[in-house]
C-alpha cells in the first residue's frame, strides 16, 4: 500500500477549505451584498481550489503508479489500475450528478435533464485520469514528463484560440460548461502534476519544487505583459498567464508544506483528515450549498453571515469526517473477526 505524504494531505486539507470558502459564498451571499474588497479576495482565493484538486489528482497518480513499479507489478497490470482507478472517478461524477437530478426534482423541469451532463471538477479528473494512464504506464519515467509537458504546452496554447467566440459554441463548450469546467485548459492542471509528480519520485527536494512554483508565478506575470495572440484579449479565464498563476500557486505550495517541521503535524491534523476525505467533501458541500436542504439560505445572507456559514459549513464537514473514520475504526475489528 502506498504510504501516504503528509505534505499532500495537507495541500488537499487546504483545498477542501478554500473549496468549502467559495461554495458557500457563491450560494449564499444575497446579491447586493456580494461586493467589495473583501468578498474580491475570497472570490479569488476560491478560484485556486479546483486548479489544486487537478495538480494533486496527477502528483498521486504518479506516485501511486511508482509504488506499483517498486512491488514489481506489470505495466500491463498498472494500466489496468489506473483505467479502473479514472473509470471509478467519472463515475462517482457522474452518479453523484445523477443523485442531484433526482434529489433536486430536476426531471420535473423542462430541460432539466440537460444538468446530468454538466461538468464538474471530479468529472475532469476521472477522465484526464483515464487520458493520463497510458503516458504514466506505460512510457519511461523522462519520456512520460517529455510527452505531458508537450501536452500541457500544447493544451494551454490552443485554449484562447478554441475558446474565442469566432470557433463556435461546440467549441467554447468543450472549454467551459455552466460551472467553468471544460477539457480546455483544466485538464493541463492534471497533466502537469504528473510531471511535478515525476519530480518528486526521482527526489526531487522541496527547495526545487518551491523553484519551479516561484519561477511559474514570474512567468505568469511575463506572459500577461505579452501581446495577446488570440481575438479575444480579455480571457483571463482562459489564458496562459491564468494558467501559470494556478499552477505556479499549486507548485509553490507542495514545496512550502514540506518546509513545515514534523512538530507541527498534529496541528495541522484537521488539514489532514480532510485531505483524506477530500470526495466526501467535495460532494456534501456541494449538495448542502446549492442543494435543497438549504435552499433558504440561496442568496439571502449578507457578507457577514455568508462567513459564520463558512465556519459552520466547515465545521460540519469536519464531524463528518471525524465521524467517518470513528465508524471504519470500530468496524475494522469486525471485519476481521468475520474473514477470520
């Protein structure tokens, strides 16, 4: 079994909180209240959650399949895990939407079928995963970074263009649904983690990661001084610059977290519970900010009461993780009593 990475535990724990941060805010706030200095950075900070999920979603694919080389398993046999692993994924997704349609009476709304194909973050990651499983099994260790780094390059070049409005819909489609998911460019996140992924199997210290993160953050803000080459110069979104920052960000941030002394691993103990139960997260606090059991609350609070939401939504996940692992900590002796 692979031995966990505190350092990722935690950037996941990190992601979860700014990911609960922008549910909660983008669900709750009332209108004319979502203003001001304060409710920008949240905005912004929130924007670095799903680019952080997609990093790590590549770093652990590699790092799982270096464990599977280490235990002397087939490329053939990797291959297969991680199509299984990626299938898995898109279909929590895609089940996951499935519950929402029903459990939000959807089908009773013309045209409400259309949400069961909306995309999601966990939708892009099972089938870049999918994407990424023959590159991580099968291609040498340099030329699986060669081959993402060429892909990442390539996906995040032709964004803009294929986002334009000139390409047609059909297009700007595949780049971004109704939630801002699309293969173009948030796949490149996944990607390229797996070449930072690649780095740290090799050794990389966490001197270079934190490098490469601050490198990426100044090419961004060099590629944003540049001359757009695409008709539509206002795509931050959708431009390199954007990318680079996220993923200069993410970087930066794998590297820092390895800084943290040993001492300090308890206290960032709740980091680490949620990094582990990241997917519950992602899909309770989806379903209890946009969903209908708290549908009151959809665009009623003020600022200030959008952020005691944000500590109670928190802390809510937080016992429900807890609870989770108290529950698969009283049941495991069970189990094995019964295969025994």
């Amino acid at each position: 079994m692979q031995q966990r990475l505190a350092w990722l535990d935690w950037q996941r724990g990190l992601a979860v909180l700014v990911m609960i941060e922008v549910h909660v805010l983008n669900a709750w706030t009332a209108p004319a209240a979502a203003h001001g200095a304060l409710f920008a950075v949240l905005q912004m900070a929130g924007g670095f959650a799903a680019p952080a999920f997609l990093f790590m979603a590549g770093v652990s694919q590699v790092l799982g399949d270096a464990s599977l080389v280490r235990r002397g398993i087939s490329p053939r046999a990797r291959l297969r895990a991680h199509l299984m692993r990626g299938g898995y994924v898109l279909g929590v997704a895609y089940a996951f939407r499935l519950f929402e349609f029903l459990s939000g009476w959807a089908f009773l709304v013309p045209g409400g079928w259309r949400t069961l194909f909306k995309v999601d973050v966990l939708n892009i990651i099972g089938l870049v995963l999918l994407v990424g499983a023959p590159l991580v099994a099968l291609l040498t260790p340099r030329v699986h970074v060669v081959a993402s780094l060429f892909l990442v390059a390539l996906i995040v070049l032709a964004t803009p263009l294929v986002a334009d409005p000139s390409c047609g819909f059909t297009c700007y489609s595949f780049v971004q649904s109704d939630h801002g998911f699309g293969f173009f460019n948030w796949s490149a996140f996944l990607l390229a983690g797996g070449a930072v992924g690649r780095l740290v199997a090799f050794g990389a210290r966490r001197a270079h990661l934190f490098g490469l993160g601050t490198a990426l953050m100044a090419l961004s803000g060099l590629v944003y001084l540049l001359p757009a080459y695409h008709l539509e110069a206002d795509v931050w979104g959708t431009s390199p610059a954007w990318f680079l920052t996220r993923l200069g960000s993410a970087v930066l941030m794998a590297g820092a977290l390895q800084y943290v002394p040993a001492p300090f691993a308890r206290v960032l103990s709740p980091l680490s519970l949620f990094g582990r139960h990241s997917l519950l997260v992602y899909m309770a606090s989806v379903e209890f900010t946009y969903g209908l059991w708290l549908k009151r609350l959809h665009g009623q609070l003020e600022l200030s009461w959008a952020l005691l939401g944000i500590v109670g939504m928190t802390a809510a996940m937080w016992l429900a993780c807890r609870g989770l692992e108290l529950w698969a900590r009283s049941a495991a002796p069970e189990r094995a009593q019964a295969s025994a």
